[in-house]
C-alpha cells in the first residue's frame, strides 16, 4: 500500500495561538510563495488557547504602581518558572 506523504515549506507543531498566529504571519508576509502546515496533537478545538477567557494583561497605569517587572515577576511565576525569560521581557514590553 503507498504512503501518502504530504509536503509544506514550513510545518508549524502546535495549533494553540502561539502556532496560529505564527502561520496567519508567514501567509500575510509570503502570501501563495510559502506553504504553511499545522500540525497538532490534539484537535483544534482542545488546545490550551481555547480555554483562556480572562483576557490578556498589560501595564497600562504605571503611575498607578503597576509595571513591566511586575508583570515580568507574574508571567514567570505563573509558568512555573519554565518561561523563556527573555521572550517575556519582549512580551511584557509589547504589550501596552
Ligand atoms: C483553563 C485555562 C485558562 C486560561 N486563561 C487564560 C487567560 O485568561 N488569559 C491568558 O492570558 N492566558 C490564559 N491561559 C493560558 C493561555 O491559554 C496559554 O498561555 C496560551 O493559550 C498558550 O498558547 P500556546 O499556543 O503557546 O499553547 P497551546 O494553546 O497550549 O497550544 C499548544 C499546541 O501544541 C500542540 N502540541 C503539544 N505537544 C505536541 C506534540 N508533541 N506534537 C504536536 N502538537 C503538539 C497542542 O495540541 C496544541 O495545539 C489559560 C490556560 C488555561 C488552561
């Protein structure tokens, strides 16, 4: 029996919002020259992006007390300290 092998330029692993978006990306920035997959071990509908209903936090009144290294200090710890400490930095500063 033949396998079917299908072929892609680019293969995303993941299909949570952080693999979503990276292939809504590369289609905006390459259009039809790049063929993008999504590849993804659970169905679309399960992945942890669909359970977040809180919204998305940001430094918006530093006056107030808040700020970035707060922020920081609270996404870290809330991944248990496996967060890429660098791309949180990034992330923090991105979000306002
Ligand atoms: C109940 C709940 C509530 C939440 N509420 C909020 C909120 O209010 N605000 C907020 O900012 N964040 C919230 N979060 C956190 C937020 O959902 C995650 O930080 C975010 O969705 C992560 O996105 P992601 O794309 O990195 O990962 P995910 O959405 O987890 O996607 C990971 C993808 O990788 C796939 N995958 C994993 N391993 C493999 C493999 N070996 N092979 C192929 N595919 C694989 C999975 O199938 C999935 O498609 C919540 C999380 C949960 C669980």
């Amino acid at each position: 029996m033949p396998i079917e092998s299908i072929k892609h330029d680019i293969l995303i692993i993941g299909s949570g919002l952080a693999g979503l978006r990276a292939a809504v990306e590369i289609k905006r920035k390459y259009g039809d020259k790049l063929d993008v997959g999504v590849v993804s071990k659970v169905h679309l509908m399960r992945s942890h992006s669909i359970a977040a209903e809180g919204g998305t936090a940001a430094v918006l009144y530093p006056e107030e007390g808040d700020s970035l290294a707060l922020h920081a200090w609270d996404t870290i710890k809330g991944s248990d300290f496996l967060a890429d400490q660098d791309a949180v930095w990034t992330f923090v500063k991105l979000m306002p």
